[in-house]
C-alpha cells in the first residue's frame, strides 16, 4: 500500500484525584500547570506543536507519513470554515452564539483544554458541566434533561467513562442537540441515508477524513474495525461501506482476530488493544488509525505503547480532527436552530371533523370532539418546552420571553374581524373569526393563529351566552373558555379591588391620625432604620422633595407626604365583580363600627370594566404594565390634582397580582389549530379588543407568510374604530385587512323588520326570503365599509349564513358590498361544515393581504378633547354634531389643565345602533350626540366620554332567569342560534 497513515494516542498517566462535588461551571475545568504525567507543563498548543511524553523525543516522520503541519491544516480548515458559517449567521443574527455542553464525569481535563480552544478559536461558547468519576447513570441523566431544556444550549457531547455510554444514557439526549451522533434516531437517519439530516460521528468522520485527506482510496479496501462498540462502530461501518469499502467488526477476544489482522488493508481499534494481543499480528504496510472510545470519555489514548510501522509514528489526529468536526457539528445544530426560529410551514396535527345534520348543540360539539394535548399544540407551533405553563390537559400559558426569542422574525400578516351593526343576538365574528382559521390552517395548510377575548361571566351566565363561536366553529374545550379558564378575571378583580380597599383605608387613616402618625406607618423604623421605598422616593420627586434621608423633612414636608387629601365625591375607582348582581348597583360602604362613621355612597362595576383589564389588554410587557398602573387616576385630591395608584402606594402589590394574567393563554380550535385568549375589555365601555401582547406573540409564531385574525367588539363603528385609534396606536401594528361580518338576519332589522328580542322566537320576516327588507338594509352595511375605508385598509364582508337565509338574499348582500367599495364579499358556512366552509372566504383574505394597505388614524391626538370626539361623531356615526354636559365640559377642562389631553377617545355609547339611541337602526342621519360624561383611563392611556345614557351599569344586569334553569347541577341555555355561542351548556 502506497499511502501509510498508523497512529497512537498517548495515554495520560496523571495522578487520581478525589472526586469532588458535582460542579456546573461555566469555563473549563482547567489542567494543572505543575508536574505530573499527561497535565504537565510538557504540554503545548494544539496546532502546529508536538508535545514530548515521558521526556522521550518524538521520532521524525518518514517521508511517507503526514507531518504534523499537514494534520493541523486539515483541523484548521474545518474550524475556519465553521467559523465563516458562523459569521454569515450571526451578519443576520447578531445576537446569535451557539454554546456547546460537555457533560463531565471525571478529573481529565486535557479534552476540555482542546475543546475549549477550538470553541473560541471558531467563534462558539462553551460550558463544562463538572461531576465526580463516580457518578451514577440516574446523575448523568438528570444533567442531560436540564441541558435539554436549555434553550441557550445548542449541542449537548458527554465525556463519561465507558460503562456509563449506556441506550437509556444516549437517548436521554435531544437528537437535536446530540452533536456527537450517538442517539438512536441520528445513527438511523445515518443508517437510512439521511447524512444531512443527523449529526454524524465526529469519531468516525475524523477517521474518513485523515484517511481520505491523505490519497487513500477506500473504494475496494477491507477495513477492519477492533474492539469497537455501539454508536462508534455503528457509524464506522456505515461510513466505510458508503466509501466501497469491504468492512468487517470484530471483537479483541475473537479467535479468528490474527487472520483477520492480516488480511486487513485498514485497522481501526475502536477500543484499546489487550497486552495478549501481539502488534506483529499486524502487517507491515497496514494503516492503523486508533479511535479508541476512551477519547470521548477523556481518556486520550488506547492504554497502549506506540505502534511502530516502517518508523512512522501519529500521534493526537483523530482527538483532534474528531473535536474540530465536533464543532462543526455545533454550527450546524445552531443553523438548524435558527431555522426553526424563522418562518416555516407548521406541522400541524389537525383534528378531522364529522359535521352532522341538523346540526347538533354547541356543548355537544364541543365535547364530541378530544382536543390536543396543549403542549403538543405548543410544539406544533414552535413554541419551546420553557415558554408555555401547562394548566391542565388543554390550556397553557405562553410567556413573554418568546417575543425576545423571535424579535427579528417578521411579522405574519394581520387581519381584524369586526361587524356591521348587531342584533342584540350577535352576528357571529367570532364564529367568523374561528371559522376563518381553520380554514386558512385546516384546509389551506396556512400558519394562522385567532387571537380572542376571554369572555366575561356576566353575559355568560345571562342572555347572551358564551363567547367560545358556535356550531362547528369553537374553540375548546367551550366550558373551560367560557369558566374562569386560567383564572385572569379574577387576579383582575383582586387587584381592582385591593386598589379600592386602599383608597377607602388611606381615606379612614388621613381623617383619624396626625401627621407624625401616619408618617410613622407609612416609613416604618425596621431594625432601627428608617427608609423610603423606591416608589415613595418617586412621590418625594413628584411632590417636589428632594430628599431621600426620612429624618430630614421638616414637618410642612411630612405632612404634604403623608396626606393624599382625597375628596370622596371624586373618587371614580369602583369595585368590581364578574357576576351579575343588580343589588350591588349602588351600595353604602363603611356602616360598620370600626369605620367610625366614616361612610359613603359607592358601587359594583362588572369586573371587565375595570381599567386594569384595559391596561392588560393594551400593555406590552410587565414592565410597562407596572408603569401604567402606577398611573392610573382614582380620584382628586382637595385642590383638584389627581391621585394615582402609585400615591397610594399599591402599584407593586398590583403588578404581582397580575404578573400570571399578562401571559396569553393557548387553546384550539375544533380542527385543532391555536387560539390566544387574553383580555376581555367590552367594546361599548372600553376599547373592546384582545390583548397586544397575543397579537404581537402570535405575528411572530406564524411567520411572514402566515395569518393573525383577531376580534373586535360589536360593530365597527365602536370595536373597530377603538382597534384603529387606540389599540393599533399603542403596539405600532399596521392591519392588512379587515373582515366585515354581517348576516341577513341584522340586515332585515335595519330595513325594517321588527324588533329582534333575545329570547323570543324570530318573526316570520326573519325566516322568510324578503328581498326588499334586505336591499333596505344593506345601507348599514354601506355605511360600515365607508368606516374601514376612512383607515385605508381593505374590507372582505363575510355573510354569516344562516340555513334561513334564501341563495337571493345572499346574491344581494354579496353584489351589493362590492358596489359599496368592498374588496370581495363571501358567503360562509363554517357554523354547519367547519373551516371548509369558510375556504373561499380564506381564499379572499389571502388575497386581500397582498394589497398595500395604506392605513391611518382617523385623529391626531394632539388636537383638543372635543375636536377628537367630534371627529368620531361626525366622519364614524354620522352625527351632524355634538352636545357637551356642563358636567362633561368640566371634566374636559379639568383633564386638558391636567396633562391628559393628548390621549386617544374611547366612546362609552350603545352598540345596537350608530346613533346614541337603540332603537334607531339602519343609518340616522342629522342627529346630535349626547356627551353627559367624560372619564379618563390614564394607566390605560384614554379618555372615555359616556355617550347618552351609557354608563358602566349597562351591562351590570341580573341574571336573565327565564332563559337559564338549574337540573341536576347542569346550566342549559335554552336559545340557539347560528351566530355566537347562544347555547351554552355547563
């Protein structure tokens, strides 16, 4: 044989050393500089220079053989070649650095010096996790799951002792991360031909390598593999047969070992070779390479002297090329990475339905249908093992760190479902919206993701029911959406709530003690020590006290500090409660004894109304929920400046009670694709929308090419027209397209059909074709597409069909939305079919998406309180103008004076006409607008003046009795229809 490659691994001979704790370290475990066999100071750097052993020189190459020079050429040429691929990563990503663990069992720490060079020298980071020699297999495992689960760990190499690399050991590992290719699924993939698609054997591509590198020609040689085990010998067979190669394993105790040796035109000793075994059992010529497994385990060397061929002698190629692929591999893991991070087609398991006819209940939908583990779900969507907290089988929720992870991946396109003017029925949007979805995913094998608001009990429990859609267009589990599902109205209503028992306590407190008292209480001495807190140094601040020494302010000081000097009759914080109780509509608080005469008029508000639920549905991190409510204004003081939550002092208490409610909550579909379900403000008295923080989530998830439907509350103009002015203001999002529901049923009302009463079965106008009370009605359909086109975004109306509704009615509706200036108009059949009714509605959205919007707000928010709502009035509703309370001009006034008059408007008015009146439907036109009241929600950043006779008790009603009844503990509503979910069954 022309080309000789023979090589030897020295054998460290280093001193044992008691082993220690187990220890998590984030450098190497460096090697003594003293004496001592292998560690010594003997050892040089590891390209380019030879290392003496045991004060023998090492023998010159014959001319034959490589040089060293030529060795380090191959390992320089691997590791500038992944550093250049990491470098054209990181141009996109900058914030990208792959990090290898190596998981250690023992006290050898020359593999860690050598892996630990080769990693900066390329660019990657490294951490050593550090254990006794003695370590168990159940030890080893533990440390693999945590690195598993590390989603800053890009590859996981083990250097443990050979009796430790057993199967449960090895497929402990991610495949994804196991950059030594020694799993299970990585040596099939290998086996089957999918090279690149696993991680190969360092080890055994190093082999290939320095033979191929150095001429010789595999094709035809018989290879024999020694003493090798498992996944090493598993790769090497299937490495050389790739090559031609004729490859033969074979054990050191086997008894045709002599015969085979000789026969043999390559050895490989996959394990070191027994003092029985003779070196003169190999021939002369013979290419002998050494990869013993003990490399992995830290133990550089087989336990053999050198072997002598013709004078020449190797030494140090496979550990050091084997590392340098190593690395290679960790780009490799770390390219795959970020691919997952980026836009890709999800691989979504979606569950098949069997739509029925009639169609059955919603509750029996819904319960019919076995939803997806979440954290499947989860997965399927490239959400990570630690971003989601499960609740249950079949909700979880998702944590903000997601949106650091995936801050430079585009966002998907955003599309918003809003509706013409409602029955007091509903018209189906999140039905539509659901429908909308699953068609995109199920069936268009479109990414899309619903982002939903998370119903209140109080139209649960009373007329209107659920929120969860309806027919075969739900999320579920419907009763676990519908019910308190991972509990967020509540941490609202205790925060609400607390903030309220501060207001009436501090009140209490300022009238019954002095100055000093109440000083002493709020700067207590602890250990003898007095100190502001840092929310009280930032009142000093405000109050103009530039002082941080407690025992420094004079009494003028501490009185000012101390006092808040709230005037009851302007305190606007109510308590809340999320079930209907008319009788908590006004109460008297304080009557007990201990509040020593110090009573009030106060009242319950529904708990969706309360500002902290519009502060979580606009904020975008916890930080910036902390600060808005640190701002939110309760009531005034005596001389007519506002008090915040961060004078009282609670904003802390309120931010902890709300740090789980700010992460969205995942569940699905009915075809099992994701939904987020976060916030609940209600359209008519907030802002009526999801939260930012879901859409923003859920835009990235999806990806570039991929669809965010959210909802908005009642008609466009209130949902809509606030999703524009308010919520898109405050997360910088630009809608694509937006979806307007309308159905030929609220179409018939508004050309004048009779009144439609939840509860009371519909007139025969409503379920007979009537052409002419539908081409009347189309006005309010109009007159909604001319809204969405004063924000330049283009409208696809999407007509809820019900099974009353005649092919003529919805011919008209169609070609009439057109003439109206609507991109397409769809029929949809999703309540009775699925998404696959909803597919040329998918179909028209994509569509539409691709279209430059050209959108813009309505207002400038810098302009006057009353101009803005004028604007509002006039271009939205229709109104000729406005009429202003002399209490809501006040209330104008005091804000403008205050600093407030820059925010957005948010109309407290009726949903079920564009007019302030109810009863006024289709299109009113020459009417003036009612303002009797202006409020502000500072933390949430709006003001809300009350339209009529709207206030925050409109929705505050009973429980609507006649259409519930209690049987053996179920709640069964008893009107269904196709819009929302009207059925509702617990």
């Amino acid at each position: 044989m022309g080309t000789r490659l023979p090589l030897v691994l020295r054998q460290l001979r280093r001193p044992p050393q008691p082993p220690g704790p187990p220890r998590r370290l984030r450098v190497p475990c460096r090697a003594s500089s003293g004496g001592g066999g292998g560690g010594g100071g003997g050892r040089e750097g590891l390209l380019g220079q030879r290392r003496p052993q045991d004060g023998q020189a090492r023998s010159s190459c014959s001319p034959g053989g490589r040089t060293p020079a030529a060795r380090d050429s191959i390992v320089r040429e691997v590791i500038q070649n992944s550093k250049e691929v990491l470098s054209l990563l990181q141009e996109k990503n900058p914030a990208f650095k792959p990090v290898l663990a190596i998981i250690q069992a023992g006290d050898d720490n020359l593999m860690q010096e050598i892996n630990q060079n080769l990693a900066e020298e390329a660019g990657l980071n490294i951490t050593h996790i550090c254990l006794p020699p003695d370590s168990s297999e159940a030890e080893i495992i533990d440390e693999i799951l945590k690195i598993n689960e590390d989603t800053r760990v890009h590859g996981l190499a083990l250097q443990i002792s050979e009796n430790l690399f057993s199967n449960k050991v090895l497929n402990a590992l991610k495949p994804e991360k196991d950059v030594d290719g020694v799993t299970d699924i990585n040596l099939g993939k290998l086996v089957r031909g999918d090279a690149h698609e696993c991680f190969v054997s360092p080890v055994a591509k190093a082999v290939i390598e320095l033979l191929e590198k150095s001429g010789v020609n595999l094709d035809g040689k018989k290879i024999l593999v020694v003493g090798a085990h498992g996944s090493l010998e598993a790769a090497l067979q299937c490495l050389f047969q790739r090559k031609g190669s004729m490859t033969m394993s074979i054990q050191w105790k086997t008894r045709q070992l002599q015969s085979k040796l000789h026969e043999a035109d390559i050895v490989v000793l996959g394990s070191p070779k027994p003092e029985e075994i003779p070196l003169t059992w190999i021939q002369p010529g013979t290419t002998v390479l050494n990869c013993s497994h003990d490399f992995l385990s830290g133990k550089v060397g087989c336990g053999s002297p050198r072997i002598h061929f013709g004078g020449l002698i190797e030494e140090d190629d496979v550990i050091l090329l084997a590392a340098a692929l190593r690395i290679q591999n960790m780009v490799s893991s770390g390219r795959r990475w970020l691919r997952e991070q980026q836009h890709r087609r999800w691989r979504l398991h979606c569950l098949k339905l069997q739509p029925l006819s009639p169609v059955p209940s919603d509750i029996e939908i819904s319960r019919g249908q076995t939803p997806k583990a979440v954290d499947v779900l989860a997965k399927e969507i490239g959400l990570l093992a630690d971003e989601i907290e499960i609740y249950g089988k079949s909700k979880a929720k998702v944590r903000l760190s997601v949106l650091e992870r995936l801050k430079d991946q585009a966002d998907g396109k955003y599309v918003l479902v809003a509706g013409i003017t409602p029955t007091p029925l509903g018209e189906g949007k999140s039905t539509v919206t659901i429908g909308l979805v699953q068609a995109l995913t199920a069936h268009l094998n479109v990414n899309s993701f619903a982002c939903l608001r998370q119903p209140s009990q109080g139209p649960t429990f009373g007329v209107k029911g659920g929120a969860a859609g309806g027919g075969y267009a739900q999320v579920i589990p419907m009763e676990e959406f519908n019910l308190h599902l991972t509990g967020d109205i509540h941490a609202i209503t205790a925060a609400n709530n607390l903030l309220a028992a501060a207001i009436d306590t501090r009140i209490l407190h300022e009238n019954t003690q002095t100055d000093k008292a109440l000083y002493n209480r709020l700067v207590p001495l602890v250990n003898g020590v007095r100190e502001f807190s840092e929310i009280q140094l930032a009142r000093l601040k405000k109050l103009g006290i530039n002082k941080t020494d407690p025992s420094t302010l004079t009494e003028e000081e501490v009185s000012k500090f101390a006092r808040l000097d709230i005037d009851p009759s302007t305190i606007t914080w109510q308590r809340v409660l999320d079930t209907n109780d008319r009788f908590l509509r006004k109460i008297t608080i304080g009557q007990g004894n201990t509040e020593k005469g110090h009573y009030r008029q106060a009242q319950f508000d529904i708990a969706v109304a309360s500002e902290i639920m519009a502060v979580l549905a606009l904020t975008d991190s916890l930080a910036d929920m902390k600060a808005r409510l640190g701002r939110m204004v309760v009531a005034s003081d005596k001389s007519g400046q506002p008090v915040t939550a961060d004078d009282l002092g609670v904003t802390g208490a309120l931010t902890v009670l709300m740090k789980d409610a700010i992460k969205p909550n995942l569940m699905q579909t009915l075809e099992g694709t994701p939904v987020f379900v976060h916030a609940g403000p209600f359209a008519n008295i907030a802002h009526g929308n999801s939260s930012v923080l879901a859409d923003k989530i859920a835009l990235k998830l999806v990806g570039e090419e991929g669809f965010v439907v959210t909802e908005a509350g009642f008609g466009a103009d209130i949902g809509m027209e606030k999703f524009f002015n308010i919520k898109c203001r405050a997360s910088g999002l630009v809608p694509n397209v937006v979806v307007l529901v309308a159905t030929v049923r609220a179409l018939k009302m508004h050309g004048g059909g009779p009144s439609v009463t939840a509860g009371v079965p519909l007139k025969k106008e409503y379920t007979e074709e009537n052409i002419q009370l539908v081409a009347d009605g189309c006005c309010n359909l109009q007159k909604q597409i001319q809204i969405t086109q004063l924000f330049g975004v283009p409208v696809v109306v999407a007509l809820n069909v019900f099974k009353t509704d005649t092919r003529a009615e919805i011919d008209l509706v169609c070609e009439l939305a057109k003439r109206a200036g609507a991109f397409d108009a769809v029929p949809c059949y999703h309540w009775s079919v699925g998404g696959k009714g909803s597919v040329d509605l998918a179909r028209a959205v994509r569509e539409a998406a691709s279209k430059r919007s050209r959108f813009q707000f309505l207002y400038d928010v810098q302009v006057p309180i009353v101009d803005k709502i004028r604007t509002i009035a006039q271009a939205v509703y229709g109104a000729k103008d406005i009429e202003l309370s002399p209490e809501a001009q006040a209330k104008i006034d005091r804000y403008t004076q205050q600093g407030f008059g820059n925010l957005p408007i948010c109309m407290a008015k009726t949903h079920l006409s564009l007019s302030h009146q109810p009863d006024k439907k289709g299109v009113p036109r020459d009417f003036i607008l009612p303002i009797s009241d202006v409020r502000a929600s500072i933390g949430a950043g709006f003001i809300y003046p009350l339209v009529g006779t709207a206030n925050l008790l409109m929705f505050f009603a009973e429980i609507n009795l006649p259409f519930l009844e209690w049987t053996y503990g179920k709640l069964e509503a008893k009107y269904n229809n196709g819009g929302d979910s009207d059925c509702f069954k617990a």
